[in-house]
C-alpha cells in the first residue's frame, strides 16, 4: 500500500455542480485527464475544459435515458484493480481497461424529490444505481484510488495535489473512502426508510434504516466524564437539531435534552391563550396560561421558584419586551419561542450567555418514532401523540365548568411530566407538580408540599392546591394518593382508570364530594 499515488485520470459524475468548474480546472492543471458522464461533461465543456466521454471508456452508449451508463467492467476495473497485483494489471491490459485514480461523484438528490412532494414514478426514477456502485468500488480499492462525494472537499484536496505534486495520501484517501461509504450507507437508509414508511406504510418494518449526519461534537454528556454529540436525523427539518441559537453559549447536551422537553410540552398549547412552561431536568416545574406571556411567566415561576432558577423556559407566542424583562430578572438556561421581537432581543443581549432559540412549535399530533438503546439493541414506539377524547364522569358529582377546563390542562400538562406524575392546578395554572416518584402518593404529597412551600414564599394565604383540580398520568392503584389530593384541597380528578381498585378509588371519590373523569388513556413517560 503506497502512501502517496499520483493523480492521472479522474472520473467526474455529479448531480451536485457546486464548485465543479474551478475543481475541474484545478484537476487539469495538474495534466490530470477528465472522464466524465453527460451533464457533467457538458458543464465542463461549456467551462472550456477538455473532457473525455465515460462512453470512450466502455465503448457502449449511455442507454435507458441514462439508467445504464457506468456499469461496465471498463470502469469498476479501473476502479478496483489493484496496482500491485501483476495478475490484476495483466486483465486490465488485455481488456483495454485504464486505471481511474480519483472518483467524484455525489449521488441522485433523492432525499430532495422526496421532500418536495413528488410522486413516486419520479421519485423511484432518483434512485442513483451507478453512481452508489462506483463509489463503493473506489473506496475499497482506497489503497490507490481517491474518492470525493463532498464538493466541500474540493478545495483541501486541490491544495493537496499542488503540495504532492498532483499526488494524494494513503490518509486522505482512507478518510474520503469512509465518507463515501458513509455517504452510501446514509443514501441507502433513505431509500430503505421511504419504501417501508411513506410508500409501504410499515411502522417497525424487519430491518430499521437509521442514518443521522454528525451536527457538532459537544463539551460533554449528562456529566463532565462522558462524551457526547449532536445528531440530525437524515431528511429532517426544522427541529430542535437544526436550530442554532440566536444568541448565548453554545448548547450542552442537558440544554438539549431538557429543550426536547420543554418544546413537547409548549407545542401542545401553541393554539390556546398565551402560555409559559419552565422545564428542569426534563420535568416541568411550572406551567401557565394567562392574558399576556408576562403574566403567565411570573404565574408559572411563582408555582416553584426554587426549581425554576436555571431552567429553560418555553411560551407558544413571540417573545416580547416585557416577557424578557421578567425572564431576565431569573438566571435561565435556554428561551425557547417561535419569534421574538427587536426589542426582546435587545433585553437578552444584556445576558450574553442566555441562549435564545427561534423554532415553529411542531404539531403535537404528528407521528413518528421514539428510540431507546438497551444493552444489544434499541427500544422502538410510537410518540404518545394522543391528544385527550374521553373525559367520562364517574362520580356523583360532575365537574363543574371551570374545573372541566383545569382538568384538561393539568392533563396536558401531566403528559409530560416523568411518572410517576401529579400535576395539581387552578385557574390554568399549575399549583404543584410531584414528578418521578416510585409511589404515586409520594408525587400527590410532594406535589401539595411545593404548593405549600410556593404560598409561603410568595406570601399568600393559603397553596393554590385549595381548589385546584388533580391530574395522574396514571391509575390510582389505591385510594390512598387520591385521599392525599383531597387533603390538599383538590376539588376534582383526572386519570385513567384501569385498576382493579377503581370501584374503591371512585367511592373515596364520592365519599370527600370530590368530582372525577376516566380517560381510559395513560401517559407514562420513564
């Protein structure tokens, strides 16, 4: 295996242009001749340059508009023979067949033709052959053959040759075949996705193709002693993997995890009245509706000014003056909002480390899969998209107006929160949320002691629990968390139902003139 191999004939075959002509013209200026298939070639030589036809090489015409133009021995054997081996460059000669030093080839845009809608026909007819073919046939034979799928590659690899005298390294040449396979297998996991998702319409198809593209390496994991990176997925936009930050620190892994969250929980209220969460450790601390975002930010802080101190906060309007005025008055992690105006940007750029993100909310009904690794594999689900359908009453009492509306929020909000959950609220506002816990009369009773520990340092008669309603993400398995809510004056329930002590649950119900909704739905979330 040779460290440097001298470039003299060079395969150019791109749907991508960008950078060619002067690329090209940094080829030939090293006497590197220029084989190239026919919209290449034609751009090529409208650029003035020399070009060979790939069909000189074959001694076949592109056939089958164009489906059959580069599967020939002529070219994947001088792609793939072997410069050391007599026997290889003996058949190469009695075949006629010339050696092929450098492949620049990007593939097909079939990612593209996908996400503009086309039809099928159009879009199986963007499925590249030849072109995922050659590049695997260089990058095997990288011992003496470069291949170049990057036109952002163009450059390094043009001041290389100048530095080598027209020559490139066994290093370079390994790196570029590990991003051609890279490309191809990413390639092939997009065609594989759409034939099993949006044209077969598998949910867990046998085999899961999962290609993301690196989008930056970041300072640390979860802890300090743990690597970590930030990935897109392949053919995704506009998510929280896209966005950059208008201003602030770059952002660490537990910023996105607990942005992740937070941008859940937020795109569920994006058509209600302004609303304000702040997310901590992947749990809401607090959650508000009101007349304005200001109001509804200082309502949300006020449910637990303790744990919202470093979180991130969220709201389903632009961020305005006076809302960043009020977030600003709190060390905050990450803003999370789908526009903000020049004078909010004004405020926070007094907080230069503040990092402000700028996304659409997602439709919180949208498919798609969440996955998990466990030791040899991934756990694969739907997204808990379920919005609430049945509210059935099955107490004595029925909710009242006000509190019917209570429910649903709590409910919404208690979605996604970390089960065991409890989410107390009054009035569109969260009063205590009890996250996490191995028991769900923990979560009621920590949940009512952050109302308690809220009223007092806020200096207000009594907890917001006192006639709030109480939503669990899950059935109560005994009376027990249910009687904890109405000692910390929850006036009516929502859950699920589903266990075997329902009829004891709805009884204890009636018993304390509480009034309770079955969902029949559960939302864990681990």
């Amino acid at each position: 295996m040779t460290d440097l191999v001298r470039v003299r004939r060079a395969l150019l075959s791109v749907s991508d242009k960008t950078g060619l002509d002067s690329f090209a013209r940094g080829l030939a200026s090293h006497g590197i001749e220029l084989v190239s298939t026919g919209g290449t070639a034609a751009v090529l030589r409208e650029a003035g340059l020399a070009v060979r036809d790939v069909t000189d090489l074959t001694g076949f015409p592109e056939m089958m508009d164009g489906r059959v133009k580069t599967l020939h021995p002529a070219i994947h054997g001088g792609l793939l023979a072997l410069r050391d081996n007599p026997a290889h460059l003996a058949a190469a000669d009695a075949h006629g067949i010339a050696p092929i030093d450098l492949l620049v080839v990007n593939l097909y845009p079939f990612e593209a033709t996908v996400a503009r809608g086309a039809p099928p026909a159009e879009i199986v007819e963007n499925i590249d052959i030849g072109g995922p073919a050659m590049l695997r046939s260089a990058a095997k034979n990288h011992a003496f053959v470069a291949v170049a799928t990057d036109p952002a590659d163009y450059p390094t690899l043009l001041d290389e040759l100048d530095l080598n005298a027209g020559a490139l390294s066994l290093a370079t040449r390994r790196r570029l075949a590990a991003k051609a396979f890279q490309a191809t297998a990413a390639y092939d996991a997009a065609i594989a996705s759409w034939f099993a998702f949006a044209d077969g319409g598998e949910m867990f198809p046998k085999v899961l193709p999962i290609a993301a593209r690196r989008v930056k390496t970041l300072r640390y994991g979860e802890n300090p002693h743990q690597q970590a990176a930030l990935y897109a997925a392949q053919g995704a936009h506009g998510g929280l993997a896209q966005v950059e930050p208008v201003q602030g620190k770059a952002l660490s892994y537990n910023n996105l995890n607990d942005a992740e969250g937070a941008l859940g929980l937020i795109s569920e209220f994006r058509e209600c009245a302004p609303t304000v969460a702040i997310i901590k450790h992947a749990n809401p601390c607090g959650v508000a509706m009101a007349s304005s975002l200001e109001a509804a930010f200082r309502d949300a802080r006020a449910c637990d000014p303790v744990s919202a101190f470093g979180g991130i906060v969220a709201m389903n309007r632009p961020l305005d003056a006076a809302t960043a005025e009020a977030i600003a008055e709190l060390f905050t992690e990450v803003i999370i909002a789908p526009d903000a105006d020049a004078e909010a940007r004004a405020v926070l750029s007094r907080r230069p480390n503040l990092r402000l993100l700028l996304l659409p909310l997602p439709d919180p009904a949208r498919p798609g899969l969440l996955l998990r690794s466990i030791s040899g594999g991934f756990l694969v689900q739907s997204r808990d998209s379920q919005l609430l359908e049945e509210m059935r009453v099955v107490t004595k009492r029925a909710p009242s107006a006000r509190e019917m509306e209570d429910l649903r929020f709590a409910w919404t909000v208690a979605k996604h929160v970390k089960s065991n959950a409890i989410v107390y609220a009054r009035d569109g506002v969260t009063a205590g949320i009890g996250a996490g816990q191995m028991s769900r009369l923990d979560s009621a009773r920590i949940a009512a002691q952050k109302a308690r520990d809220a009223a007092q340092a806020a200096g207000w008669p009594e907890p917001r629990t006192i006639g709030s309603v109480v939503a669990s993400d899950a059935f109560f398995p005994f009376a027990d968390g249910l009687l904890a809510a109405a000692d910390a004056g929850a006036t009516a329930v929502i859950q699920p139902g589903g266990s075997l002590r329902d009829a004891e649950v709805i009884a204890a119900a009636d018993e304390r003139g509480l009034a309770m909704v079955l969902t029949g739905m559960r939302h864990f979330a681990h």
